[in-house]
C-alpha cells in the first residue's frame, strides 16, 4: 500500500526525467555518431513515445482533476442542500416544541417518564399538581421517593411489566390533600431504544373521577348568565385575580382539544339539541344478606366525541358549567331517564322498585322552574316520581342551604326521592341533614378508601351511619374497591355500597337486557 501511494506521488516526475534523460541520449548519440541517420531516427522515436506518454499522463491527471473537482462541487452543493434542509428541520421541530410543551403543560391528563433506574426524567404541569409537588421535588428522584412506600408497592407489578416491554393499564385511586379522593386511569408505555432494548416508559394518568364524586365549592346562583360567561357550581375552584384568567385559559383550550374551535358553548348546546349524549349507569347494591331491597343505579353521562378523541369521562362538564348550560344538560338526562324507564315493563321483577340517582349541578338547584320541568316529563311519560333520586353535594349544601332545602322540598312534592352525596369529605356537620330531609346519604368515599388502614376514617363512617339510622335515612358507601372493604360496611351494617368493586359504568340501554334477572 506505501509502494502504491510512493509510485503515485513520483509518478509524474519520473515522467519528466525520462524524457529528459532520452532527450539527452538523443543529443549524445548525434554527437558521438557524427549524424548515423539510423541512431538519430531510433532516439527520435524514443524520444517522441517519452513525449507522448507525458502528455498522455498530463491529459489523464487533468481529466481526474476536472472529475474530482465537478464530484466535489457536487457533494459541496449536496451539504450546503442539506445543512438549509438542517436547519429549517431544526427551526420547525424547535416551534412544533414550543407549542408541544405548552399543550403538553395545559393538558389535564397527567404525563411523566420514568427510565430504568426508576427515576423520574420527565413531569408535565398535571403531572406534579397531582401530586402537589414542585419540580424539584420529581425530577431525578425515584418512584419510590415521590409516591411513598405504599403507593409504590401497590405500583410495583406493572412497574416490573413496563420494564419488561410490556403496556399496562389499570384504575387507580389517590387520596388529595383535601381529603377529597379522584379516581384514575393509568397507563404505561415501554419506551424502546435503537437496539430494541427498553430504555423506560411513560405514564399516561386519565382522571376518570365522575360528576359528583368530587365537588367543589359553589359560585353565585343560575339565573339568565351573562352572554359568553356562566357560574362554576361543582367542577372548578373560585380563585380571584390571575387565578381566573388562568383557569378560564385552561376551559378555552380544553374547549379546542374536545371541538376543534372555540365556540364550545354553541358546540355542547348542539350536542344537547343532536342527542350526542350516552347515558351510562352504575349499580348501587344492597349490602344485607338476603336482602329484599332492589339494586339502585346511578346515572353517568358521556359525550360520544370522548371517546372517538381519546378525551376523559366527563371532560364536558367544565365547559357546559362556564356557558351555563348544566340546567339545560341536566334537563336532558332527566328526560332520557325517565323516557327509558317508561320504555322498560318493570312489573313483577325486583327492578320494579329500583331507584335511578342523577347528579343535580348547583345552577340547576337554582333553577326556580326545574321542579315543574321533572313534574311535566314524569305525567308525560306515566313513570312514578319514586324511580328517581336526586343527589345534592355536600359542598351546594353548606354553601346554599337555604336553596338545596327548597329544592329538596319541591322535588318531593313531585314524589322523587333526595340524596345527599359526598358527606364527610370535608368536615361532619349532622346539622346539615335537618333541614334537607333527604332519604339517602352518601358517605364519600375518601373515607371509605381508607376504613381497613385508618382508625379516624372508620370512626368516622361509624358515626355517619349510626347518626343516618337514627333520622331515618339510608346510607351509601361510594367508591368501594374490594371484598374486604365489602365485608367491612356488612360489618357497620352500611345499607348500600356503590364503586368499581361492585360494578364499572355501563349503558343504561343495556341494562333492559337485564330486567327480571339478578345481578351479581
């Protein structure tokens, strides 16, 4: 190889002095052979062939000059093509970041990555107000340090899945500083690098929690809302200042991420007026053994869009709450439940003295006219006000008493039933339950989650029941997740128990399939 590069280097010299050395020779000969005209004509001919073989090597040199330079033209205009093609690659992917991490900052659903060591390399805004944490206190740290020893361990086994390649999805529910308790759908994505191995995964959370389940504090009453605003009453905090700019930025993208504009109010009124609700339904069951009371169910609503876009359960409600339209929405359902149990022949069956709970939002309680709205759908379609109940939130009743009574009041007077919901999330206050008179109370479940574990949480649900026994009003345990928290409330003698441990969501339609038979 050195032999080649040194011949290559010398060739062209050794050219040279060939034909300088013939030329000499040649010079030589004429002299010493005193003009021989055979020698003069021989070294002639050597003396030509050196020549052109020069100039056969100089022509050959300069064609692979103009060769390289044109292929190096062309590579040097191909690496100028694509450094521009580079950088606007980069501009692009550095703006589509921009908007990446701003959507990825307002979405509500929660975003973190986690690589092999456990450690926590990614958070979005969701992600660590869930957790009440600053960044500081999530990036670079392990699971373990983050969540606590317990959740962790109830973490464990798909943690130890996803790091085997595998995806995993299960529900789970987290217990907030509040007190208040949000039930969750979870999701772990491996994440696989270029030689296959996987590198982490993410975790995707969808806060699943329903309508009712967890309230808030309310806002001013429902009359005509001005034009393009409306009160909060269950689903969102009042906060003042920045706070509400904030928080109304949040509704108008979340308004864009589920319609695709920022017309949301027309959008949910015409989902309303098109019948683009679902109406789902979830089994209140009677704890007793031998029981003779009738399975209860409570009504759920999903917008169809939800799930063609991927969006939470309930991920509307905001919206309709800013636009005012829950009285409207709370119309609908209304009307949808009771024509479907006039639809259903329920004589005979233990369904026939089922009870349907639906969800009342605070601008409906402060509807003057819904009373007679319910009185009119419930002649209409000849069902007996006793098929529904109608859940007023702890939270509507501390705040608008007065209000909730008179709505509890009326309502009765059409012969549907009343249940108070979400008692004991914040405080107890028996005081409360006087003037409402309702037949059924909810004890909420970030109580009921902890009743095994935690001494104050099943004193607690001791005395709500003992209290509820003694004024004559059923109880319901919500958000009930195992046969050991089952066999607890049989234990308290708890009436009825309501959550993912006795039954998921379901269509309402396809419980008329079930009519005359158990449900187990």
């Amino acid at each position: 190889m050195r032999g080649r590069k040194l011949f290559h280097a010398v060739g062209p010299y050794l050219s040279a002095v060939a034909v300088v050395a013939t030329a000499a020779i040649l010079i030589f000969a004429i002299y010493f052979t005193e003009l021989n005209l055979q020698w003069i004509t021989f070294l002639t001919g050597v003396l030509v062939a050196a020549i052109l073989s020069l100039v056969g090597r100089t022509s050959h040199a300069q064609w692979t000059l103009l060769r390289r330079s044109a292929q190096l033209s062309s590579v040097k205009e191909k690496l100028e093509r694509e450094s521009r093609l580079r950088k606007q690659a980069e501009e692009t992917i550095a703006s589509g970041k921009s908007r990446l991490h701003l959507i990825d900052e307002v979405m509500s659903e929660r975003v973190a990555f986690v690589d092999t060591d456990g450690r926590y390399r990614y958070h979005n805004r969701a992600f660590r107000d869930g957790l009440n944490l600053r960044p500081e206190q999530i990036d670079g740290r392990r699971m373990r340090e983050v969540l606590g020893a317990k959740v962790h361990g109830e973490m464990a086994a798909a943690v130890r899945q996803s790091l085997e390649g595998r995806t995993v999805r299960y529900e789970q529910t987290q217990k907030m500083p509040s007190g208040a308790s949000r039930r969750l759908s979870v999701q772990h994505l491996p994440q696989f690098g270029g030689d296959g191995k996987v590198t982490g995964f993410h975790i995707l959370a969808t806060d699943v929690t329903e309508q009712g389940e967890v309230s808030l504090p309310a806002e001013p009453p429902f009359p005509a809302p001005a034009p393009g605003r409306a009160g909060h009453d269950t689903a969102a905090p009042n906060v003042a200042g920045d706070g509400v700019a904030e928080q109304d930025m949040f509704v108008d993208l979340l308004s864009e991420q589920i319609t695709g504009r920022n017309d949301a109010g027309s959008r949910i009124m015409a989902a309303i007026e098109n019948d683009e609700f679902r109406l789902f339904c979830q089994r209140i069951t009677p704890l007793a053994v031998n029981s003779a009371e009738a399975e209860h169910y409570e009504i759920l609503i999903r917008l169809m869009e939800e799930e063609e876009n991927m969006m939470p359960p309930g991920a509307f409600f905001p919206l309709a709450e800013k636009y005012g339209l829950m009285p409207h929405l709370d119309r609908w359902v209304v009307q949808h439940v009771i024509e479907w149990v006039s639809s259903q022949d329920l004589r005979g069956t233990r369904r026939e003295d089922s009870i349907f709970f639906i969800n009342m939002a605070g601008a409906t309680i402060h509807d003057p006219e819904f009373p007679d709205f319910v009185r009119g759908q419930l002649q209409k379609y000849g069902v007996p006000g006793a098929a529904l109940c109608f859940e007023i939130t702890d939270s509507e009743l501390t705040s608008t008493d007065v209000k909730a009574a008179e709505f509890a009041r009326q309502i009765r007077q059409c012969g549907c039933r009343v249940a108070l919901s979400g008692f004991g999330r914040d405080r107890i206050s028996f005081e409360l339950l006087h003037g409402l008179q309702a037949e059924f109370l909810k004890i909420d479940g970030s109580i009921i989650l902890d009743i095994l574990r935690d001494r104050v949480d099943l004193a607690k649900v001791t005395a709500i029941n003992r209290v509820a026994k003694t004024i004559g009003m059923k109880t319901i345990a919500e958000f009930v997740e195992s046969d050991e928290i089952v066999a607890k409330l049989r234990e308290l003698t708890v009436d009825f128990a309501q959550g993912f441990g006795i039954s998921r969501p379901r269509p309402l339609v396809e419980l008329g399939s079930f009519i005359g038979t158990e449900v187990g």
